[in-house]
C-alpha cells in the first residue's frame, strides 16, 4: 500500500505514533535491531488499529530471525489492511537469503497462512538454489497447494451439507473460488511482469557486463570493453525502472550501486590506459560515479541492515575516499553479518560468504599498510647536526697584496689566493625523500584486488 491509501485509511495518525516510528527507522539505520523492535511493541500496544506498526513489528522480528512472531504481527498488519505489501516489503528484504525466506514461508504456514507462505515459496522457486533447499521448497509448496485445496474442497462440501444447495448453487460456489483464485493469481503474475522483470533484466545486464570487463582486462580487447559498457548502460536503465516501481527494492539499488562502482573504475582505466581511452568506441560518462554509489548503499543497509555486500562495497567507497576509519567499521560489520545472511549451507552461500568474508580482510590488510605508509611520509625530518667548520674566517687570514702599479682587467678585483676551494659555492639543492608524494590525480582510486598491495618501497613516476 502506498502513503496514499495509508493516509485514507488513517486520515489522522497521532504525531506521537510518527515521531516513534521515525526514532525506530533511526534504530534501525543505526543496526539496533532491538531498540526499535521495543519501540513498535510499545506502538501497536497504544495503537493497535494502524497496520504501520504492525509491519515495523514484523519487519523488526523478520531481521532478528524470529519467525513465528513476524507472522504474528504480520497476520495483524494484514488483518487491518488486507492490501498491505508485507510480502513484498519483506521479500524484498530476503532477496538474497533463500534460507531466511524458507523459514519465513513454514512460520506463515504454521499460522495458517497458507496463501502468504505459498508466496514466498513461489518466490524461492525462480532463484537459484542447490539441491538440498530446491527440495525442500519444492516439498513445502506441494503441501500447501494440497492442503489449500483439501480446505477448498471441505468448504464446499460443508456449505453443500448444511444449506442443501443445489447443484447450480454448488456450481457457482466454485466458479466464484476459481475467479478468486484467477485474480489473485493474475495480480500477483503482473506485479511479478511489472516489477521483477525490470530486476531480473537489470541484475543479467550486469553479471554479463562484469563477465566482459574481466574478459577485457586479461586480453585488452575493445569489443570486449565496448560490450561491457553497453551491457552496464542497459542494467542501469533497467534497475531505474525498477525502482521507479518499487523505490525500496534493496537488491536493485544495490546492483545500481555497483553499477556505478563498475563505471568508475572503467572511467579510471580510461583515463590512464592507451587501449582503454582509444580503442574504445563506448565511453562512460564523465560523472561523480563514487558519489552516485553512496547514497544507494547507504539507502540500502537503512532498509536491509544485515545486507553484508551493502557494507563490503560502502566500505570500497570510503576507501577511495581515503576515510580509512570508517571503511575499517565497514568492512569488521560486513564480515560480523555475512555468516547469518549466507547461513543455508547451500553451495551458492558458501560462495559468497568466501567471497565477503576474504575480500573484506583484504581490504583491512590493505588500508593498514596505506595508514602505515602514511606515517611514514608525513614523520618529522631529523635535520643533521651541523659542525663548525675548522678554515680560519677570511679577516684572519694575510691578504695578497697587489704589485704597486699592477691593475686588474676591467677593474675587476684579483681573487683572494687564499680563499678556499668552494667557500663560497653554492649548496647543492637536497633530493626528494623516496617517500614524497609526487603529485596525485582525480581519477577515482582503483581498488587492488584482494590479497594484492603496492611495494612500499616504488615511488609514481
């Protein structure tokens, strides 16, 4: 449901209920999960008629993993607004987490919501799963098909044995069950053509569009540059739309954030690489690209605060904005989240928990060696002591006398014999510590990949 509906349904929400929710969204942007669940447990006591509270409930035991209570109040929330998007807010959150929207779907089954659960189920089958979770949700949604069903079919039968209907009332009973169904079926299929396939489209643009560029920088291939800049262009119309839907999809403002990420480096390598910067028939845009990917990501964790890869790649841009502190806060948060947020067991999780949790002690090691370094080139110069020097100051010593009669060309006067060699010579200018910086460049910083740091010892040209 949108502002709009909520604000006819709720012409006069108390301010008091407002400015409690907006300290519970700050609870959560800040990860204290448990502040703000308190906070709305306080709020749908107060106010149990307003459907937001009960989905700030859900939503809040939904992130602490408690299930059976999300359902909870997620059977509330629906009760009062049975158009409220729960599915959808919350599934949103999940993309990405299989296992967490297994668990879901069994909690809402367990509540007897089976057409809810069946949702996430439906939702599960179009990911990508290994065998083990494929079977499971494959199990569990045969179940509720077959108990929706059996129920459908006791209903029928009870309504026909205790109002003798006859057989044209039977007949109608069902058909209205099946238009219900059609309906239901039909809205959620448009929403799904509406909205995911603008996501599914974005997030394939861009896995081909990373496919290209590695492809490129082995072989330094234009077409294979030109074809991933194609490829990201595309993948970043289709996440924008995307979003224009569903302004709070996580997953589409992440994959919009490493877009963004993906087209400062190409614009780095450009700028620096002959075959990159001439070769190439397809060029980015010349954009504050880093600065494009922060908000997104920033928007992201307020929305999904266990989303790892969201704090692995924060973390990159406070790293090419040199604030070291911050992305050292990162990148510990990223490796602290990722064993709950890829805890299936599944092959696919296994993956991507590698993945973060050695890409982001990677990082660590890398910025512990540029503030190393960094210390190193601003330290204090020790300036060497100076000793007195042993020649006779110049009065002190015999003076040549001219011949009387003698003159110097052009009046020039005769130099002192005595003088030592270099007296007055000037000194030599000091060479540049192997340290200095020399100069740097508003190209973005490209990130080493992991496991890979600069000599300490090589200085830019």
């Amino acid at each position: 449901m949108d502002s709009t509906q909520e604000e006819k349904k709720h012409p006069q929400i108390p301010e008091e209920f407002t400015q409690k929710e907006q300290e519970a969204e700050d609870s959560i942007a800040a990860i204290d999960i448990n502040q703000a669940l308190q906070i709305f447990k306080d709020l749908t006591a107060k106010y149990p008629d307003i459907d937001r509270g009960w989905f700030g409930l859900a939503r809040c035991h939904y992130l602490l993993g408690s299930y059976a209570d999300c359902a909870k109040a997620y059977k509330k929330c629906l009760g009062i607004s049975p158009l409220f998007g729960v599915f959808h807010k919350l599934s949103s959150m999940g993309m990405g987490q299989p296992g967490k929207m297994l668990d879901m779907a069994e909690a809402l089954a367990n509540q007897g919501m089976n057409t809810e659960a069946l949702k996430f189920t439906d939702k599960l089958v179009e990911m990508e799963l290994d065998d083990t979770l494929r079977g499971k949700v494959n199990y569990l949604r045969d179940d509720l098909k077959a108990q929706m069903a059996k129920a459908q079919k006791t209903a029928g039968e009870g309504d026909y044995t205790k109002q003798s209907r006859s057989f044209g009332s039977v007949m109608k009973f069902v058909v209205g069950l099946v238009v219900v169904a059609l309906l239901v079926g039909a809205g959620y299929l448009i929403y799904n053509a509406y909205v995911g396939s603008d996501l599914t489209s974005g997030i394939e643009k861009y896995s081909r569009g990373t496919d290209l560029y590695a492809n490129f920088q082995r072989s330094e291939e234009n077409d294979q540059l030109n074809m991933a800049i194609e490829n990201f262009k595309s993948s970043e119309e289709h996440l924008k739309k995307a979003l224009k839907k569903n302004p709070d999809d996580a997953m589409a403002l992440f994959y919009l954030a490493s877009i963004y990420m993906k087209e400062a480096e190409i614009k780095g390598a450009q700028s620096k690489s002959s075959a990159a910067r001439t070769k190439a028939q397809v060029q980015v845009e010349d954009k504050d690209y880093i600065g494009l990917a922060e908000p997104n990501l920033i928007r992201v964790i307020q929305i999904s605060p266990d989303y790892a890869d969201a704090y692995l790649l924060l973390a990159r841009v406070r790293l090419n904005q040199k604030k070291y502190d911050e992305a050292k806060e990162l990148l510990s948060k990223a490796i602290t989240l990722a064993p709950n947020r890829y805890k299936s067991g599944s092959e696919v999780d296994k993956k991507k928990l590698n993945d973060i949790t050695s890409n982001a002690k990677a990082l660590l090691k890398s910025i512990e060696i540029r503030q190393s370094r960094g210390t190193q080139e601003t330290a204090p110069q020790v300036t060497p002591e100076v000793k007195p020097s042993k020649t006779p100051a110049p009065e002190d010593k015999p003076k040549a006398v001219t011949p009387p009669g003698t003159a110097t060309p052009q009046g020039e006067t005769k130099p002192d014999s005595t003088t030592p060699l270099g007296e007055n010579t000037p000194a030599t200018p000091a060479s540049p510590s192997p340290t200095e910086d020399r100069g740097t460049t508003s190209n973005p910083v490209i990130i080493p990949d992991a496991g890979s740091t600069p000599d300490a010892g090589t200085t830019n040209p």
